[in-house]
C-alpha cells in the first residue's frame, strides 16, 4: 500500500523558505503573489493492506518522527 504524507507549517508560525519564494517570484515579475507557504511530502511503501490500518501506523510515523507536530501538521493518504 502506497502512504503519502504531506507536512506544512501551522498557521501563524514564519515560514522563512515561503518568504523567500514569494520575494523571488516578485522579483520574476509576478508581483500579485502572496501568502507563500513551503511544505514537503514523503511517499513510501507499507507491507501493510488493510486500508484503516495503515492510515494508524502512518499517523503514529507522523507524530514520532515525520511531523514536528509543535509547529507542524500533516495530511495523510494511503491507498
């Protein structure tokens, strides 16, 4: 079963790389651009096929090492 994850920063906390964009792509012309955020995602294999299952382990991977939940969160898809 394939799991996606994808990690952002909370509102409110500074998102220095989605500044950085947003300033770059200002300087590119597209003046209009604002709000920026920058996230990752991580995508993997589980041996793992109940659905319901895999969705709980990759949400405990979440909240032990994938997401610095303090000042992230995370979106999970499994399928």
């Amino acid at each position: 079963m394939r799991a996606k994850v994808h990690v952002f920063l909370k509102p409110g906390v500074l998102d220095v790389a989605g500044k950085a964009v947003e300033n770059a792509l200002h300087g590119l012309g597209w003046s209009d651009v604002s709000g920026v955020r920058v996230g990752r995602t991580v995508e993997f294999d589980l041996s793992q096929t109940d659905p319901l299952a895999a969705e709980a382990e990759v949400k405990a991977m979440c909240e032990k090492l994938l997401a610095n939940t303090v000042i992230e969160s995370y979106r999970v898809e499994v399928g």
